[in-house]
C-alpha cells in the first residue's frame, strides 16, 4: 500500500472519528438561552428552566417550543411561544408564534461559556 493510500486512509479515519464525537445540538432547540439584559432559560427536550428560574414543561419539538407560565411568574397563564431561527438564535413571543422579524418577538441567543 502505497503511503499516499495510507495517509488517505487515516485522514478519512479521523475526520470519522472527530464527525462522531463532535456535540449533537446543532439544529435543535434545546440548550442554555440568554439575553443581553442576563435573563436566561433552560430547554431540554420538554423540560424547560422559565427565565424566572421556575422548573415546569411545555411542548416540545426539535424546532419549536411552547408553554405555559407558571403561577409563580410574571405574565401567568400566558402562553409562550419559541421557534428556533438558526443553530444559535431562537425568537419567543407572548401568545401567537413567534414572528421571524426580531422587532415583533423576544430575540435569544446561546448562551457562550464564560471565560477566565
């Protein structure tokens, strides 16, 4: 085998390997959310963590998802209606589906890691 072969081989390998340990959020709406003002959310698949911090569920889809505000929290009874936009943006509005014009719903953005 001649080396260009094997360098081939091993470089079709690794990309693979790298391809089957990178994270899986891509294209899905859960994960940590935030706004620049520090309010944050958490979403895992119908699990949600409310910017209030309040534990409840909603429905849930890859690319959507609703719920309903919990007594505890301002705007209660409310419906909550979240599409994500793209792998790191998503719009939340009060009420109907969110609009895909950041001027007529919330805007969030994945929160990044904090670093030292």
């Amino acid at each position: 085998m001649s080396a260009t072969l094997r360098s081939l081989r091993f470089a079709t390998a690794a990309t693979a390997l790298l391809l089957t340990i990178a994270p899986a959020r891509a294209d899905a709406i859960d994960g940590s959310w935030c706004q620049p003002d520090g309010k944050h959310m958490r979403i895992e698949g119908p699990d949600i963590v409310t910017p209030m911090g309040t534990a409840t569920k909603g429905n849930y889809d890859r690319h959507a998802f609703s719920y309903t505000v919990p007594a505890k929290d301002p705007g209660a009874g409310s419906t909550i209606n979240m599409t994500l936009i793209d792998d790191d943006s998503l719009h939340s509005r009060v009420g109907a589906a969110p609009s895909y014009n950041p001027k007529e719903s919330d805007v969030w953005h994945r929160c990044t890691l904090p670093t030292s």
